[in-house]
C-alpha cells in the first residue's frame, strides 16, 4: 500500500487515534498496535483462527503460563484482555467522531505471549461504518459504509463487533471450559466503561452518556454501574468478578463485585 493510501485509509480513525494519544502516559495503550493497522502481518494471528482454529487453544495455554493459574482463571484473564483491546477502536470510534471500525474476525489480528503485556491487537483495513452528516461521506473513500442514522450505526457496531466476533469466543469459552457468560460479559462491559471513561477529555460529549449507549447497545447493562466523577471520567462498579482474585497471589480489582471497600 502507498503512502497516499495509508494515509486515505487511516484518516478515517484519526479520532480514534488522538483519543489514544491523550490517554497514554495516564493509561495504557500498550495494547494495541502504534497506528493501529498492522503493516507486516509476520507472527500476527487472526482473530478468525481464535474463534475456528487451533490459535484458541495456543492463546489460553499462553494465559495459562502468563498468570500461572488454573486453565479457567488464565482463561478468563485471557478474555478479559482479549475483549477490551480489540473492541476499543470501536468504542472510541464511535464515542469521539461517530465512525465505527467494523472489528469482524478477519479484520482483526492479535499477537499474545506468556510474558506482559499478554496481548497486543491491530487492525487490518476495516470497513469505517459514519453517519450521512459525515464529511467523509462525500468523499469517496474506499471501504467507508454509509449507514442511515445513528441508530443503524450502533446496530452496525453491535453486529460486527459481538454478533460476528466477540460472542462466538465467548461461547468457545463457555463450552471449552465452563466459564459463566455473564462472568465474561461483565468484562467486555467492565472494558467498555473504562475505555470510554479514560478516553473522556476528548470526547465530544459525555463520557457517562456514551458508556450508557453503548453498554446499551451491546446488551451489557446490567453488569456494571456507573457514576460520574468530578474529573468527567467515571467510577465504574462491576456485578461479576474477572476472576483475579483466583490468582496464586490473589488479586481484587477496583470496582470490583466482591470489593466491599
């Protein structure tokens, strides 16, 4: 790809990419590729083969030797990962420009190790799903997706990103090894709540309405609360547990459900 293209094709996710460059050096960024497309896809794995494929298995053994644990906890940690750095282009996406990387299996590629950070994820050319007001509507960009209106936006983002992608590890996960639904959701909604909390000095609007909306849109409601701080950001409470706690030297988050402090 040229120069002229990259630039064509990144322009899109600039947002998304400033939101990023406001929060590190607060936050960690670590997760996901500088740039957040992946130039040389050498011993990247995509997430497709994380759903179908043996790299399932590659990655909880990976867990399993990062946290030294019980398969079931090292996989949940793993998911907890997993969910929040690959999902994260699209939460800022739409939380800070109203555009959308569509994060489907294939159009994403993760690289994990037994070392921290676990995991790393990067993109490799997604459709950009906007709105029709967008400028870059008129612009005729490849692989950019005019949607009707804000509601087929985010019905967009939940098809690409849960429907095609995130639930289908899930019920990997679930059948594999035992572990609870609810207790893996509450981490992608745990992960949705931070993002958009740590990403709330650039954001065009309200950190809380934005998490609500898309906690709203994803289904995951029910499994955080959240209050606004001072700051803008928001202290987010959990339901369910990632399972840190399981760990040899245990572990209890903040916000967490069994946090009574």
């Amino acid at each position: 790809m040229t120069a002229a293209c990259r630039t064509a094709t990144l322009a899109p996710l600039t947002s998304v990419l400033d939101a990023l460059t406001a929060m590190d050096g607060h936050y960690p960024v670590h997760g996901l590729v500088p740039g957040l497309y992946v130039a040389d896809r050498a011993g990247w794995t995509p997430a497709t083969e994380i759903i179908h494929g043996d790299a399932f298995d590659d990655m909880l053994e990976a867990a399993g030797r990062r946290w030294n644990t019980s398969p079931h906890v090292a996989a949940a940690l793993a998911w907890k990962c997993y969910s929040y750095w690959t999902s994260l282009p699209a939460l800022l996406g739409y939380a800070t420009a109203r555009r959308v990387p569509l994060l489907e299996p294939d159009k994403v590629l993760v690289r994990y190790d037994d070392r921290k950070p676990f995991l790393r994820a990067g993109l490799t050319d997604p459709k950009i799903a906007i709105l029709p007001g967008d400028p870059l509507a008129a612009a005729d960009l490849p692989g950019v997706q005019v949607v009707a209106d804000e509601t087929a936006l985010l019905q967009t983002l939940r098809s690409s990103l849960v429907d095609a992608h995130l639930g289908p590890v899930v019920d990997r996960m679930h059948t594999r090894l035992h572990l609870g639904a609810r207790t893996l959701w509450g981490s992608l909604a745990s992960g949705v709540a931070h993002g958009i909390s740590r990403a709330a000095d650039v954001l065009p609007g309200s950190a809380l309405d934005a998490a609500n909306t898309l906690l709203d849109t994803l289904g995951l409601t029910d499994l955080v609360d959240l209050t606004p701080a001072e700051s803008g950001r928001l202290e987010v409470r959990r339901r369910t547990c990632c399972l840190a706690f399981a760990l040899p030297e245990p572990q209890i988050c903040r916000g967490c459900v069994i946090n009574k402090s």
